[in-house]
C-alpha cells in the first residue's frame, strides 16, 4: 500500500501565492513538484518544476520539432519572465491534481504516474486532505523490494 | 430569369458564409455547389454534366502535383536547413539577416507553395531571432509580404496565378517575361520600405553571436537524399514548364508528372504524405469552379458582363488601373481565390463584348497578389506568422499590421500601377 512508503512531511502551498511565491519556496526546500491547497488545505491541484519553467523557454522550442542543429540558446539563456508572469497566482500555471488514496495499491500508483508522467504524486485521506507524497523512487523500489521474496529457477 | 435570381442568390449567401467567417470556406464552397446543382436540376438551369465540365482539372492538377512534391520536401527539413544557413551567414546583421530570410522566403516561394515556405521558415525566424535578443517582428511580416510579393512572379507562385494562367492561357514563359520584371522591382520596393518602417527594431545590436556561429545548419537537414531528389525534380519541372509550348503540354501535367517522378523516386509512405496535402483547398477550389458554374449557366455573367461592357468606352489603361486597384483592395479583406475566381468570367466576358483583354489578365494578376499585403488576414501567409507571434513576446497584431503592412501594400500596388501604365503597350 502507498502509505507503507510515502513521505508523510509534504511541502505544499496556498492557491492565493503567487508564482514567484511558489518558485521561493521550490527553491528554498528544494523540490521539484507542490501540491495546491485552499483554505480548507484540501488539494485543488499540482505544479511541477516543468510548470514554472515553461515561463522561461523560447518560443521556437514549441514551434520546432528537433534542436539538433544549436548548441548554445544564447540570448535565452539570459532572458527572464517579466514580472507581471511571476507576480501572477499559482493557480493560473497549476494542472489539476492527480491523486492516490493512502490505501491504494502500489502498482496502480505506479501506473497513474507513468500514464500522467508524474514523477510525484500526492497522497490523499478519504475527505481529500492531503496526507502525504510519494515519488516514483519511493514506489518504485516498494515493488522492487517484493522481488526479494521470488524464489531461483529450479534447474 | 428565375435561374439568374436563384444562382445569384445561392451564390451571394455561400459568398456571405465564406467572408463572415460564419461557417468555414470549404464547408460553406461545398453546401454552396451542392445546393446550386440541385436547384439548377429542378429550376433547369444548371446540369450535373454542365457542373462537372465547370471543374477546372488544370488547376486542380497544377495544385495537387505541386502540393504533393511539397509533401515529400516538407520532412526533409529542407526549409528549416535554408534558414538556418542564411541565418548563420548574416553573422547576426539585423538588415542583412531581413534581406537574407525575405529572399529565400520569396525564391522558394515562388516555385513552392508560399504557405509551406512560411510556414517552415517562420519557427527558424523566431529562434535566430531569440538566440540574438532581436525582435522577430518586422522579419515574420517581412517574410509573409516578401513571398507574397514574389509568388506574382511565376504562373506557379500563387494559386491567382494558377488560375489566370488556365483560363486566359498565359504561360509560364509570359510570366516569365511580364509578370517578373514588375514583381522585381515592386519586390525591392517593398524590402526598402519595410527596412524605413522597421528601422528602429533593424537598428538594434544583436548579442550573443556566438550561439548563431554554432548552428549547424547540417544537422537541420534530416534527409539530405530525399531533399536533393526533390530539388532535382523541381528543377526539371521548371524547365518543362519553360518548354510547356514547344512541347505542347498543360502545366497540370508537367505539375502531375514531377510529382509521380518524385513519388516513384523517393517511395515515401504514401499515407503520410498524402495527410499532408491540403485536400480542403483542392476543394474548395472545385467546390468555387461549380458555383460560378452555375452564376454562367443561368446566364448572371452575361448580364454582368453586358452591364460592364458599358466600360468600353472608358481607355484601356483605365479600366486597367480601375480593375488592379479593385482587386487589390478587395484581396486585402478577403480570400483572393474566390475574387479571382468570380472575376475571370468577367474578363471572359468583357472579351466577348470586344473589349481587349490581355491587360486585364495582367491587372488581376497584380492586384490579386500585391493586395493581400494590406491587412493581417489578407493572405494566408499573413495569418500564419501573425498566429506564430502570438507564442512570442512580441505578438503581431491588427494594430501593427496597420502601420507596417498596409502602406507596403499602397507602396507596391502604386509601383506596379505606374509600371503598367508605364509599359501599358507590353501588355496588351
């Protein structure tokens, strides 16, 4: 079950912040993925470093299919969102929340994440609180872990 | 009588549907056919044998061939290996990287189908303009306007031309030899102007010139085969096209043929190349063919022609001038295609009345493709790199369009007047 390997001290933050509040506190606790909570701290929604950084690539890197022929961005590199795009609220770059129960199965949670490419996912109570969070490591080696009890190939 | 209110009716409501945007061109072209024939059959004017005979097949077959030889290049990553090395080789100079983007944009266009090119191009345009910290404006403009501008050039640049082309029987040749001198000179009008409206942004210092260095317009080019089999081909068609009467061949054949070559030649999956082809023009041309169709067989265009064969008396030059600038302001808000359409059995008409026609031919020509510069919807080019902007931080917007576009528009249609009255004799 998830809640045998989820991490039960979750970073998370308000759907009144700001993105530039959201890029803090990624940056100060030094994750990649927030879940979004409304005053009642039930979960709305989601965002993911990918989210966030969509504010800083170029134009052309939608419109073409391969990069192949650059190697250096140039003046990208150096090109920063303006600061009405960061002053905006977090819930205008959040993407609805995908979520497990903490009596979910493992290899069910495994296979949300892979369907939705998450590399984290949110663990919920039955009255939606966010309870906790687990990542595909977590998950990933929890089943793994399992394969200790496969027996050897008889010769 | 019935058939000429009816026909004008069905004809007047499908145009209203196309230009109000109320319901899309090919849907509303196809509905707009249908209904003609089925009320030509019950009021007896219009036959289905009458509205198949309409469909003019060497525009249809000019197009399909064009398109699917596009079809098979597009993949290659041709367009994007073109700008990238034109890119590179501006060294990151705002003017010569406008002159370098607009004439390739223009050359290819005028052989290939200008929206493709764009459409190519313009992603490429948008990141040498990001990696140099420029503006991208004034080249995605620049390179719709400049195409635009060029595809007047050739008898297969614009599907205006195309259409001129089968109905008046110019050849390519004649393009060649009264269209591109015109399209030469009103094309560097245009370049200047648009460096003079743009000088601020083309005056900026471009940094990171470094990153521009490193692009490898080689590794842009995914199928270096495939692309130099279709340049071959190509290239083979334009010269069969030069010998189009000598050889006694419709360019719909030569068009057909290059492309049966490159398909048999490259073996590309057939499917996914045939996705591409844009079946809804095909169409809507047909569709276009069999409505005015029904406008002749019910006898609308010889009454109209009746009412403007009143304009004989009028100079030549003048009726010349008077059709050029009609047709351009009218391109500039709406599809040229369906202007040009409705306006060939006009001329025919007018022809037909004794009037000499071969200068009107020409004046279409020009105001059909130099018009469509006027506004951001006047071509589909214009569309296009104003909907790439968008993802940019630099939209093009109506407003823009306004101030840079449209007195390239003025600038290029007063040109090619004063070289028409100018040379009027060539002409006629």
């Amino acid at each position: 079950m998830v809640r045998n390997c989820m991490k039960r001290n979750v970073v998370s933050i308000q759907s009144t912040a700001t993105i530039r509040e959201a890029a803090d506190k990624m940056v100060d606790r030094h994750v990649g993925f927030l879940p979004v909570l409304d005053h009642e701290n039930k979960i709305i929604g989601m965002v993911g470093l990918p989210d966030l950084l969509t504010l800083e690539l170029p134009a052309f890197f939608n419109l073409l299919e391969d990069l192949d022929f650059m190697s250096d961005f140039g003046a990208v590199e150096t090109t920063r969102p303006a600061p009405a795009q960061v002053d905006a609220l977090i819930t205008s770059l959040m993407q609805p929340a995908i979520t497990v129960f903490e009596d979910s199965g493992l290899l069910y949670a495994y296979g949300l994440m892979l369907k939705h490419n998450l590399s984290d996912i949110p663990v919920i109570s039955e009255n939606e609180h966010l309870v906790g969070m687990v990542s595909r490591v977590d998950i990933g080696t929890a089943i793994l872990s399992s394969w200790k009890e496969i027996g050897t190939t008889n010769p | 009588m019935t058939g000429v209110i009816l026909s004008s009716l069905i004809f007047l409501l499908t145009l209203y549907l196309i230009f109000s945007e109320k319901l899309n061109r090919t849907i509303a072209s196809i509905a707009g056919a249908v209904l003609m024939v089925g009320v030509g059959l019950i009021f007896g004017f219009y036959s289905e044998s009458q509205a198949l005979a309409t469909v003019d097949f060497n525009t249809i077959g000019l197009l399909l061939g064009m398109m699917i030889i596009v079809s098979i290049l597009e993949p290659t990553g041709f367009f994007q290996y073109l700008a990238v090395l034109v890119g590179k080789r501006s060294k990151g100079n705002p003017v010569l990287l406008l002159v370098l983007l607009g004439t390739i944009t223009t050359v290819v266009s005028m052989f290939l189908d200008n929206v493709t090119t764009v459409v190519l191009i313009a992603p490429v345009t948008i990141l040498i303009c990001e990696i140099v910290g420029l503006n991208p404006q004034p080249y995605l403009m620049g390179e719709a306007i400049l195409s635009d501008t060029g595809g007047v050039a050739t008898l297969i640049g614009d599907p205006p031309n195309i259409l001129i082309g089968s109905a008046s029987g110019l050849s390519f040749v004649d393009f060649l030899t009264h269209s591109l001198p015109i399209v030469i000179v009103v094309w560097l009008v245009a370049l200047l102007l648009l460096r003079i409206l743009f000088r601020k942004d083309l005056a900026k210092t471009p940094t990171n010139l470094d990153a521009l260095a490193e692009l490898n317009p080689k590794n842009a080019l995914n199928d270096r085969k495939t692309a130099i089999k279709v340049i071959c081909v190509v290239g083979f068609a334009i010269v069969a096209f030069l010998l189009e009467e000598v050889l006694g061949i419709r360019p719909a054949l030569v068009a057909l043929g290059a492309a049966a070559i490159t398909l048999v030649w490259v073996r590309p999956p057939i499917q996914e190349t045939l996705k591409r082809i844009q079946w809804d023009v095909l169409l809507f041309f047909a569709a276009l063919f069999v409505l005015i169709g029904g406008l002749q067989a019910a006898g609308v265009m010889q009454d109209l022609a009746g009412l403007i064969a009143q304009a004989k008396d009028l100079p030549p030059v003048l009726l010349g001038l008077i059709l050029l600038w009609t047709v351009a302001i009218l391109s500039a808000f709406i599809d040229n295609v369906p202007v040009t359409i409705a306006l060939i059995p006009v001329i025919q008409g007018l022809g037909t009345a004794g009037i000499p026609v071969a200068p009107l031919w020409w004046a279409l020509v020009f105001g059909a493709g130099f018009g469509g510069n006027g506004t951001i919807i006047g071509s589909t080019a214009n569309i296009v790199v104003a909907s790439l902007s968008e993802k940019t931080h630099m939209p093009i917007t109506p407003k823009i369009w306004n101030k840079r576009g449209l007195p390239v528009m003025l600038a290029t249609c007063f040109m090619a007047s004063i070289l028409y009255v100018v040379f009027f004799a060539f002409f006629n």
